[in-house]
C-alpha cells in the first residue's frame, strides 16, 4: 500500500491522524514511525493502531539521561536519530527532563531542573544510562557534587524502569577492560537497585532500537520481552551471522583474505578477517546505522562483537579468526574442536556444510591452475 493511500488502511483513527498533522507531522510520517516501530519490535501490522494509541496520550513518558565513563556515542546516536527524527522524539513521544550534551542549562540550573523532574514524577520516570559507574574511588566521574556512583543509585532507585544504553553501560566496555582502574562497572552491577535493567548493548547503540523499546513502554506500559542476558528479543534474538549480506559468500566457502584485497572488494566473508558475527546477536544487518545507509559488515569491516558481554576482553584480538582456539579451522569438524563457543561455532560451520563447499572451492581453483598449466 502507498503512504499516500487512505490512512484508514492502517487501522488508526482519522481522529488522532488531523490531530498529529495539526502538530506538524503529516499522516505519511506518523505511520512511517509507527510502522517502523512494529517493525523493529518484530509485531504485526495489526499492532500498528495500538502504538498509535500509546503515542496519543497528553502525558509524554519523563525521561532522564545520565552519563558517566563514556565516550559520548550513544549520545550522539540519539541526537541523529531519523526514525523518528530528534525533534519529534523529544517533542512528541518523551519528556526528556534531563541530558548534559543537549539541555540548555548548566550548573546548577541543570542540577535544579533534575532534582525538580525527579520530585514531580517519582515513580514515573524511565532512566537511560550510558556510560560506566566507577567503583574504585568515590572521587572519579563527580557531577554536581555527587560521585556516578550516588548519583546512579538516587535516581534509579525511584525509576519506573531503568534501560542501559550502549555497550559501556550494559555489560562494560573499554573501560572495564583488563586491567580497569577505574574498576569502571556496568549500571546492574554497580546499582543493585536499579532492579531488572533492560539493556541495549552496541557500541553506540542503535536509535532504531532504542526508540522501539521507549514506545513499546509507553504503548504496553512495560518493557519488552528480554533475553537472558536483559536485552530485548526483538532487537537481539538473531545472530548477525544468519542474516548478514555477506552470508551467500560465507555458505560458498567465499572469503576475504585481506582488506583491500580483491575478494575483498567483491563482497566476499570477512570470517578470516576476524568477523565475530557467528557469535554475536544483533539486528545490524536488518536495522543499520546512519539513517539505514549501511553497517560495518556491509562497510567492509568485520563485525567485532561489540553487543556482547565485555567483548574487548572475549572477542580480542578482533582481526584474528573467531574463535581463537589452537588447530580450529574451517576444515576441522566439532568434535575436535572442544566445548563452549567454538564448539557451537564449528558446529554452526558444519551444519552450513561450509567445510565441504570450502574443499570444492580448491579444487576448483585447482583444477583451473593444473588447466593454464
């Protein structure tokens, strides 16, 4: 159906499409994004109508981000998202109370203004962490007078919900690498408190994603369904090994040896080049980055794993063939291999009957040298 077509097909009400095209937003974009959040949350059309419903109500959900030990990323992938875009994000579907990279005051104002956010909706308001909490000395990351330690547990503690944002704050990132001396700790672990924290690991995190999980809350009223690592199944529920664009090449033992390098060039596996995407759950391939333009894999860079737990100690060195076992290669089957993840990696391999297409493929090869001979 085109989006020019009667809205009606969707579902909405005529009634709360004038009232959004009476804020701005046309009827194609507000059932573009709702769309695209059903989408993302893998429902069906026929939830399209519900979000619609949710986004409608004269309350938007307070929100309040804080940051700690980070680099800003997942800040600066919230201010470019494009489904919906930032303005509309802020305006229509949250109340963001409180954020230190956008927020025009500072000082003590900032300090004011989130003090009286957190006294006038107790209860109500959902956290967004990015960053890492320090443990080791109640001195490093102060704001306002308060170490990111205090500062987590006050607030969390009296959120309605508290989501991690990124990597860092979801299960560590390069700060919580060996050696640590920061003893840089993920938010559930610094904040006991905080209680069931839903995370949305990525280095930085998808907006897509993010945006999903905030509607989903406001549409159901609760989080979404999380895995047993606490991030959305939506969003983390597939491998990015079993849907990425390179996937045809890997399947016909087709790899890239080096970068630069021809095979490269043509789209070719990034396996050898150290691509973790056979151990890493994400939805890159199917909700990119940069306005849906394109993803590292598709770049041309493998995927090194960054929506796993504390990947920059697991997934390193990340130009080194996964998983980094002594004599595992594309040859050997399962049983020798051992257990853990390369032995659900090589058994990934063997069912794809990658070992077998790889052997043809030097035949091939060298038949067609033995022929130029």
């Amino acid at each position: 159906m085109a989006w020019n077509e009667a809205p009606a097909r969707q579902g909405v009400p005529e009634e709360i499409l004038r009232r959004w095209e009476r804020k701005g937003v046309s009827r194609r974009q507000f059932l573009q994004f709702c769309t695209g959040v059903a989408a993302t949350l893998a429902l069906p059309a026929s939830f399209i109508p519900k979000i619609a419903e949710g986004l409608e109500t004269d309350r938007r959900l307070p929100v309040i981000w804080l940051s700690f030990q980070a680099c800003t990323g997942d800040g600066e992938a919230l201010i470019r998202a494009y489904h919906p875009p930032i303005d509309n994000l802020l305006l229509d579907v949250i109340s963001l109370e409180y954020m230190d990279l956008i927020m025009a005051a500072a000082g003590h104002q900032a300090e004011a203004a989130l003090n009286q956010a957190v006294g006038k909706h107790a209860g109500r308001y959902v956290v967004l962490v990015d960053g890492e909490i320090p443990l080791a000395d109640k001195g490093y990351c102060t704001i306002g007078g308060m170490s990111a330690l205090e500062v987590a547990r006050t607030l969390c503690s009296r959120a309605a919900a508290n989501v991690a944002v990124g990597t860092c704050a979801s299960y560590g990132g390069i700060q919580h690498a060996a050696p640590n001396p920061t003893g840089a700790a993920p938010l559930a672990d610094a904040v006991p408190e905080a209680g069931n924290v839903v995370r949305l690991p990525g280095c930085p995190c998808n907006t897509e994603n993010l945006t999903a999980t905030l509607v989903h809350y406001v549409t159901f009223g609760r989080m979404p369904e999380v895995d047993l690592l606490g991030r959305p199944k939506f969003a983390y529920g597939m491998r990015i090994h079993d849907h990425c664009q390179r996937r045809g090449h890997f399947d016909a033992g087709q790899y890239a040896a080096e970068f630069g390098g021809r095979e490269h060039r043509l789209g070719y596996c990034l396996y050898k080049l150290g691509c973790k995407g056979p151990e890493t759950f994400h939805n890159c391939p199917s909700f990119e980055y940069n306005e849906e333009t394109s993803w590292p894999v598709e770049a041309g860079h493998g995927c090194i794993g960054c929506s796993e737990p504390v990947f920059w100690d697991t997934m390193t060195p990340f130009y080194l063939r996964l998983p980094n076992v002594p004599g595992f290669g594309i040859e050997t089957t399962a049983d020798k291999v051992g257990i853990g993840l390369a032995a659900a990696t090589a058994a990934a391999f063997a069912a794809h009957g990658v070992a077998s297409a790889f052997r043809k493929k030097d035949r091939m090869e060298a038949e067609k040298v033995k022929k130029e001979d």
